[in-house]
C-alpha cells in the first residue's frame, strides 16, 4: 500500500518551498510582534538601549522567546514534511 508521504504524493519540490516560505513568513512576523512589544514595554522617547534591555535579565528573555519561534519553525516543518 502507498503511504501519503511516498512517491505519487509526496509533496513536490515547489510545495516544500512553498511551505517553507509560508513558515519563515509566519516566524518573521512572530519575531517582528516579539520585538514591538519590546520597544512598546521598554523604550524610553523611541529609544532602546542595551543598558535598558540587560536590566532585569530582559534581554535574555527576548533571546528565549526568539528562539522559541525559531524551533517552533523547525518542528512545524518536521511536521507536515
């Protein structure tokens, strides 16, 4: 029997890119939200500073949060592969 993700129906070369696309799209959003609400929380008259962001481990959680989207992009692609 023919499994779903074997030859006749596994996704083409242009499927797997086109996916791909859409899920760096999504992450790159996500990032962008990520970082508004940084500037939002944190900014002082449009300006952030590294001096700002290191107080109170902030920037760690940033990097935490990136990099939970970032793996989040892996597993998603893992998935429907």
């Amino acid at each position: 029997m023919i499994k779903p993700k074997e030859p006749p129906f596994a996704p083409t070369e242009v499927q797997l890119e086109k996916r791909i696309m859409e899920l760096y799209r999504d992450a790159y959003d996500d990032i962008r939200i990520e970082i508004a609400k940084m500037y939002e929380a944190f900014s002082a008259d449009g300006s952030l500073s590294l001096a700002e962001m290191t107080r109170y481990n902030r920037l760690t959680k940033v990097e935490q949060q990136l990099a939970t989207i970032l793996s989040g992009l892996y597993k998603k692609y893992r998935d429907w592969e």
